[in-house]
C-alpha cells in the first residue's frame, strides 16, 4: 500500500490496517449566528408547566446511577485514537441496566467546559424529564448538575444521549445505552450482549467506524449451543446519510425487536442485511453453532453492495470468516413476523392526520446558507407545531420527496407503523420510536397522546436536525420557562 496520506480518505481506507490515526481536538459547539435570541416554544398563557410534568417522588423499587460529563482521550483499538465528550470517561458511556417498573433516577454531573443534556431516546419519560436544551430543562452548565428521574415500564433496548448541540455533542461521545429487563422474559438468552455502532468524524471529512470501544474486532464469549441476544443501536450519523448495514455469520438468526419492541412471530433470517437508521435499535437472537463462532459484519459506507473486516464482532471461538458474503436483498419490517392485535390499526378512527413533507434545499438556516433539511418546506423553527390533545390518537403522513433517508424521531411517545407507500403492513404489528425513511417513500404512523407535554418530532441524521429538519408535538395548554436561542444558550440539536 502507498504511504502518501495526502487525501484523508486515503488514511481511512488504511484503517485497521495498522496505521495510527488520530482524531485530534474536538472544539467546543458553536450556536450559529443566525440563532434568534430567544425563542420560547410553548403555548403562550399555557396553564401547565412542563415542570410539572415530572415522575412520583417514590417507587417500590429505585435505581440510582450518576452520569459525570466529561473529556477523554480514547483509544478505540489498536490503530486509532480520539479526544471525545464521554459520560464517565468512556465512550459508549455505561450501559445503565434496570428492570421494568423501576423508577429510575441519574444524576448528570457536568465537568465539560460548556452545557450538555441527556435524553432518554425511546423511553416515554415525563416530559420534564426528556433532556431537550431550551424546551424542557436549561443545560446544565459546566461544574453544576441535575436529577433525571423516570419510569422504565417498557422493557427493551434503549440508548441515552446529550440533547443540547446534539449533532456536535453526541457524535462526540456523549452517549450510551439503557435496558430494560422485563419481569417476564419473552425469550429465552444465555448471554446478553449489546453494541452500539458510531461512527466518529474528524477534520477533512475523515469518519471512522467503531463497534463499541473498538475500530478493531470485537470478541465476546460463546459456548456451542448457548443462545445469544444481541442489541446493536445505531448511535451516530453516517457521512453518507444512508442507514448503517449489519448482518450475522454463521448462524440463523431472528429480529426479536426494533427500537425495544417485540416483534410477533419473528422467522428465521440468513445474512439478512439488517439496515439500521441513527437512533434505531435491533435485538437479535440465534443459537451457537456446534462449532466455530458467529460474526456481525457491518457495511462498508462508501460502497453498500459490500460488508468491510472491520469493525465486527466475533462471538466464540473463531475468526472473521474467510469470505465475506454480498449484501443480499434488506430486511423489510414491512412483511417480517405473524399479524397480531393492535390497539391502533389502519382502521382505527384518527382524531388529527398531519401530512409532513420532507424535503432538502439549498437556502438559509438560522443565519447559515447551505444545505437545508425541510418539513413542509420550511426548515425549524419555522416548521411549527403538531397540536395534539391527551387521549387523541394522531397519524402522521411523512412523505420523502428527497433522495436521502430521513430517520424520523418522535419524542416521549411509542407509534405504530400503519403503511408503507400505502399499502399496510403484513406481518408482525412494528412499534418504534425513530422510523427510517427511504428516499422517495412515504410511510403513515400513528400514536396515541398519552403523554403531555412539549416534545420533539426531528430527523435523527442530526446534520439534518441542525440544519432545519425539526418540529415540536404540543399538547393543549402547555407552557414552558425555557428558551432556545443565544441569551440562554440553550440549541436544542
Ligand atoms: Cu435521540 Cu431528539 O433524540
Ligand atoms: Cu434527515
């Protein structure tokens, strides 16, 4: 291989083939210019406060974890290092482990130089509790802290991450992930693993992939015959915008949920590409062959027709396999599982239908000129509110007129995915929180407002959430202290 590193992505096809890179300094978030000063996102006169929407002060059970924000040098295996914004000088930060009905309370304790946040994505808190800079908290600002307290009443795979500059902050490190164990196991694992897939991005457009803590290979331990679950979150953003690929080796295997939810009926799958949107959450489940080990390949960004050595995961005793499988057609959430009931169907009378058309253009954001992210052709905060009112049922028609995927977020609330491109689904019922949209797609979901407050509804390609692709879900009457803008210095994302 030529040693000439003039082009960086010449540096990154070299990963990990044994040259050093690093990262170098990460700087501090910049609002941009153009932010107004202050923006107060609630109902004028609302008679509730998101303050008050918090959790009991007393539970059966409580679990307590304290989350420090703050910098670190990482080594991510042996061929490249890092400066990162880390909970607890790790990056994942720790993987917080809870039972279903725990009320769960984190204390944030912030030794970064500038305000961060956490939200809990995917798990429906009290709105007071949803972490977002400007809406429902101020960031906390370096050396003060702040008590998160929720229930966890769904189990699932879950991930957290800072929601003040969260493009810039989350990217650099400021995430991790949080389970729930039900009561009641549904399936049956001997081990347990999870993994969160981030993609970290330098000076020059250089991205790396990492699987953990490692751009390497990652090795757990297997027995033959043992069942696994795997959880795999998509933590980051690619450069290419298009959804992360991840496939197992060497063993069947079945999705037994997305973003935390049971899945009915799941089939067997084989090297089934598995195509993860930012935020979106997989958890998989095979049995250990006789012999040798199972992998999880991921995709290799910059050509989607081909899985890459690096970086993967190796269950047992074994090595990466010799060839690496095509990437076969993707799985489709569509038709995967057996039909099941549902509380909300496409049948099922809606008392509000909003219609977001997403879109991109060149044009002007919050003082930027640049590429902008567009819902109904306007990009935030011009892009306004969905009213809902609490017991309502509400469906959503996002319609991807642009050539690149929207993972599209909903705070506080689990939907259920109706249709694609207007044909309903036929397999298993699909709860998420963050639905992946392909270019040129439409998809219609519903929820039921269950949860009042002021929340966030946002593409989770956080380029796209800082540069336009944002809107606000607001219940009647509510009204909130904070701002968005520079005289708080609170910037949502
Ligand atoms: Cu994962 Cu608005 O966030
Ligand atoms: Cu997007």
């Amino acid at each position: 291989m030529s040693t000439g590193c003039a082009n960086p992505f010449a540096m990154q096809q070299m990963v990990p083939g044994g040259t050093n890179i690093n990262m170098g300094v990460l700087s501090a978030p910049q609002a941009p210019s153009g932010m107004p000063a202050s923006l107060n996102m609630g109902m004028q006169g609302g008679s509730t406060s998101v303050t008050s929407l918090v959790a009991p002060q007393k539970a059966a059970s409580v679990k307590h974890f304290t989350l420090v924000a703050q910098p670190a040098h990482l080594t991510l295996g042996s061929t490249f290092q890092t400066d990162a914004w880390t909970f607890n000088g790790t990056s994942p930060g720790p993987t917080l482990r809870v039972e279903q009905g725990d009320l769960v309370v984190v204390t944030l304790v912030n030794h970064l130089s500038f305000g961060v946040t956490i939200h809990w994505h995917g798990i429906d808190v009290p709105n007071a509790d949803d972490g977002v800079a400007g809406v429902t908290q101020n960031a906390v600002e370096p050396g003060q802290s702040f008590v998160y307290r929720f229930f966890a009443n769904d189990p699932g795979t879950y991930w957290y991450h800072s929601h003040q500059f969260s493009e810039a902050e989350t990217d650099g490190g400021l995430y991790g992930m949080i389970i729930v164990d039900p009561l009641k196991s549904t399936f049956h694992a001997d081990v347990d693993y999870s993994v969160a897939l981030h993609e970290w991005n330098g000076s020059n457009n250089q991205s790396v992939l990492a699987l953990n803590n490692t751009v390497g290979v990652l090795n757990k331990a297997a027995r033959p015959g043992q069942w696994v679950r795997l959880r795999i979150v998509n933590t980051s953003s690619t450069t290419s915008g298009n959804p992360q690929l991840v496939t197992l080796v060497g063993a069947p295997f079945k999705v037994i949920a997305l973003d935390g939810h049971d899945l009915n009926g799941p089939q067997w799958l084989n090297e089934t590409p598995l195509p993860l949107g930012a935020a979106q959450r997989y958890d998989l489940l095979f049995q250990m062959p006789s012999t040798d080990s199972v992998t999880l390949l991921t995709g290799d960004d910059s050509d989607p027709q081909h899985y890459q050595d690096a970086p993967a995961l190796v269950l047992g005793q074994g090595a990466l396999p010799a060839v690496l499988p095509g990437v076969k057609p993707w799985f489709d959430l569509t038709k995967y599982g057996q039909p099941a009931h549902s509380a909300i169907t496409p049948q099922s009378h809606f008392d509000q239908t909003y219609n977001l058309t997403l879109d991109n253009q060149v044009g002007s954001s919050l003082g930027r000129m640049g590429m902008t992210y567009t819902i109904n052709g306007k990009v935030f905060p011009a892009t306004g509110m969905l009213m809902v009112k609490e017991g309502q049922i509400i469906k959503i028609h996002f319609d991807n007129q642009s050539d690149l995927y929207h993972p599209m977020h909903l705070h506080g609330h689990t939907f259920v995915v109706l249709a694609r491109n207007g044909r309903v689904l036929t397999g298993s019922p699909v709860y998420l929180d963050t639905i992946l949209i392909a270019p040129h797609t439409s998809y219609d979901i519903a929820f039921l407002a269950n949860n009042p407050g002021l929340w966030m509804l946002h593409c989770h390609n956080l380029l796209h959430a800082n540069w336009g692709m944002d809107m606000m879900v607001m219940y009647n009457n509510i009204s909130t202290p904070y701002t968005v803008g520079k005289t708080s210095g609170n910037i949502p994302d």
